[in-house]
C-alpha cells in the first residue's frame, strides 16, 4: 500500500470517527425567532415564569443578561410599560414600598 493510499485511508477514518463521536455540526442560535429582542427577551421571562411574582426593573435587567440579552434599564422599563402593560396587557405594575414591581397579569 502507497504510503497516500494509507493517509487518504486513515483521514476517512478520521472522518468516519469525528462524525460519530461529533454527530453532525448543528448551530445553535441564541434564540428562536420568537424570542427576538429586547421585546422577545422579556416574552422569554414570561413564558418561563418569572413573573410570576413582583419583580423590580432591576431584577428583570439581571435575568435578561443572564438570558444573554443585553439592553439599559431605561429600554426595559419603556417596554416593559408601554407594551407589556399598556398595549398587551400582559403583566400589572405595582407600587410597593415606593417603587414599582411588574408581575403577570391574572
């Protein structure tokens, strides 16, 4: 056996092997088109239940970075009023202890 013969045997091999322990490549998105955005970001949240109790801008703004969306305070909180509790009604603003809490609407 030539010694080409022997490494276009032995990269098939290779291949052979990747494939198997690998699996195909597959990319992975960071979020499916539902959940495009600062607005999909904040549909995320709801659909996992996070406010399912009060919850402050703050706290929103954590869990979206950690969800690996990154937007201002400021952002969040036009959103979060103008289109979630105005628009969709969606979720209710509260005021508790002088600052304002959003939670699902019930």
């Amino acid at each position: 056996m030539k010694q080409e013969d022997k490494i276009k045997a032995l990269e098939e091999r290779i291949k052979k092997l990747e494939k198997e322990v690998f699996g195909p490549s597959k990319r992975k998105s960071k979020s499916s088109s539902k959940y495009k955005g600062l607005v999909g970001g904040i549909n995320l949240l709801i659909d996992n239940g996070f406010f399912n109790k009060p919850k402050l801008v703050t706290e929103v703004k954590d869990e979206l970075n950690r969800e690996g969306y990154f937007h201002s305070i400021q952002s969040i909180d036009t959103i979060l009023r103008r289109d979630l509790v105005k628009r969709k009604r969606t979720l209710n603003r509260v005021k508790e202890d002088g600052v304002w809490q959003y939670a699902i609407r019930k």
